[in-house]
C-alpha cells in the first residue's frame, strides 16, 4: 500500500478586499453580486470525479463526525486526474472499513470579474462546473497583458446553509518576481474555507496578472465538501493555465 506525500502547510497566496459597505449596517448586496455577468455552462470531461488522496482523507475525517444514515460513500477513484497533485502515489492511502454517508457531486461556480476593463476576453463571466466541477484554463478567460481582476467561488449543493470546507492543493512552484515570492509550491495543501467566506462578504479575491501572478496565486485543485442531512455533498475544480506550464508543477 503506497503512502500519500507528506504535504507541507503554508500561506494562501489570494488577496480578499475589504467590505465596501463600510462600518455600521448595510443592506446592500455584495459587491460582485451587483455585476452583469455573462453566463457560461462549463461542459464536463468524460472522466470520473476525482480527488486527491491527501485530500479525501481531510474529507473523510469530515464525514466521520457529520453521521449519516450508515452507508458507506462511494470514494472517488484516485490518479489519473489532471492536477491530481499526490494521488497517483497514494492509492489506497486512506482506505478504511468505517461507514461513511452517501455522497452527492454538486455544481460549483466561479466568478471572474474585471478590475482594469479589457482584462478578461468576455468581460464579467460566471461559469457553472456542474457534476462534481471540472478544470479552468485560466488562458481561456485572461488577456495575455497586465491587469488585475477578482474570483469568487461559489459551491451549489441544493440544500439550505450549508457548512462548507474548501480544501485546497497548490500546483504552483514558489518563484521570485522582484522581491516577492510567489506561488504556494508543490503538492502544499491548505483549509481557504475562512479566506473564501470572507473574501465573497466583499469583491472576492484580488489577483494581478504582471508577470503571471495570478497563474502562481491560483493554479492547483479545490476541493468543496459540506455535510447536510446525513449526505456527504461533494465538488472539485482545478485551475491551470496551459500556456504557462513552467510555472506549474508536473502531473
């Protein structure tokens, strides 16, 4: 039985603005939400659902503690899913005989919104992953010039307030631009539930594309999983830029 790669912990590399609604009570909407955006179905791939193993286990642990009605939940298979970052090293990592809930794949979407108009080629977009998600090419959307734009990630399990995790594995090697170091590194995994929860109380994220910042701030595999009525409600995406692979770690 293989082992999952010791994963490292570390710092998200996104930028969440501040409320604009200002101190006191606002009842305006969201910022993002006031935009007109274009709406986009992301069709998906003919492969299965896919998760990391190092994730899945984070999930597992999740589930455990959520009850269920005693049946066991289909794992998702794992490798051979672009980005799948350790999982071609950890089958059967995390196989265990305990009795999770049934899982349910749900859409989850994400939003791209223009700070410096002309960043995006579509303008203000918002793509549906349904299914269980699917893989953003950041190239698709992005103009190659310096700019900077917002993402908002939104999961859409059918049930009401749902307690969501976000768990992400980052695909992007550490580099210096100037004296910065960007980019999460290889196989680092992270919580960003709390960063995404606030950060969609405001604009989103903020990310710059000079020197192709925002393929080192956002390239890798999200995973979105929340427990409601016994079910295991499950999503993943990955973001990659294929016309910066060098910037990326190897799959």
């Amino acid at each position: 039985m293989s082992t999952a790669k010791r994963l490292r912990s570390g710092g998200f590399a996104l930028v969440a603005l501040t409320f604009l609604c200002g101190i006191g009570s606002c009842k305006k909407e969201t910022g993002w939400k006031t935009h007109q955006f274009e709406q986009k179905m992301v069709r998906p791939k003919a492969h299965d659902v896919q998760i990391p193993a190092a994730l899945w286990e984070k999930i597992e642990a999740m589930s455990s503690t959520g009850g269920g009605a005693g049946a066991a939940a289909e794992k998702p298979k794992e490798g051979g899913h672009e980005g799948g970052g350790a999982s071609g090293e950890a089958k059967g990592a995390s196989e265990s005989s305990a009795q999770r809930p049934p899982t349910n794949f749900d859409a989850v979407k994400v939003y791209l919104i223009e700070r410096n108009k002309g960043i995006l080629k579509s303008g203000d977009i918002a793509l549906t992953f349904p299914n269980g998600g699917g893989e953003l090419d950041l190239s698709d959307f992005i103009e190659p010039k310096r700019g900077s734009f917002y993402v908002v990630f939104e999961f859409l399990p059918e049930v009401e307030n749902p307690q969501t995790k976000i768990l992400y594995l980052s695909q992007a090697v550490t580099r210096k631009v100037g004296a910065d170091s960007v980019g999460a590194g290889c196989d680092t995994f992270m919580d960003i539930s709390q960063a995404v929860l606030t950060a969609n109380k405001t604009d989103g994220f903020l990310v710059n594309t000079s020197d192709q910042r925002h393929v080192s701030a956002l390239a890798g595999t999200y995973v979105f999983a929340s427990m409601h009525d016994g079910k295991l409600h499950l999503s993943s995406l990955i973001i990659r830029d294929s016309q910066h692979r060098a910037l990326q770690c190897r799959r």
